[in-house]
C-alpha cells in the first residue's frame, strides 16, 4: 500500500537486499538502496548529489560511484536507480558505518527528496 506519508515495505533509510556477512570480517557485504526520490531530483539537486559523492570518505576524484578503503583499493561502489541510490560492495565495519553517518548527513543537509518511509 502507498500513502502520501508512507510507502508499505519501505522502513527507513537504508533497504538492504544483501545481509550483512559478519563472518566475513574484517570486510561487510554491503548491499542496498537509499530512499532518494532519483526520479524527482532537480538538475540542481543532481548537481548537489554529486557533490555529496565526490565529499564521502574513500571517495576517489575520477570517479562519483567507486569509494576505496584506506590503501586505494576498491571496495563498494554506489549508482544512481530509479528506486534510490543503490550501495554494493565490502568495506570495513568502520569504514562502512563512516560513509553511512557521512552520507545520511550530507542528504538531510541538502534537503534532497526521499520517499515517505
């Protein structure tokens, strides 16, 4: 069901379609989408998401979607779908949490639309 103030199966910021493989460690799988309204950003608000990439830690200067851990290597990358911003990857439990709070925060900040959750 779709409200004007909710979106039933939506619960929060983050919708993970992979769990997290704490066995894994030191590295989790990263896997989901964040409930940004990509479909109702404006150039400007495009303009201002790219910004918020490119200012993430592990973010790499050539590129908008691809964030690296401490050494440069390769880790996760994000892209932009019609559902949100989709995250896949591994990174470190540390790293993982750093790039989450950064990101949330950079949103809430700019003001960019999400979808009622």
């Amino acid at each position: 069901m779709t409200t004007e103030d909710h979106v039933e199966g939506l619960e929060g910021w983050f919708q993970p379609w992979n769990e997290h493989d704490l066995e894994a460690r030191p590295f989790v799988k990263i896997g989901g989408t964040y409930t940004i309204t990509m479909g109702c950003l404006t150039e400007a608000e495009y303009t201002t998401l790219g910004r918020v990439l490119l200012g993430l830690p592990g973010a790499r200067p050539d590129s908008m979607g691809f964030f690296s851990d401490s050494f440069g290597n390769p880790c996760f990358e994000a892209s932009v779908e019609p559902s949100g911003m989709t995250v896949e990857g591994h990174a470190s439990p540390e790293q993982w949490a750093a790039w989450d709070t950064a990101f949330k925060e950079a949103v809430e900040e700019a003001k960019l639309p999400r979808f009622p959750a």
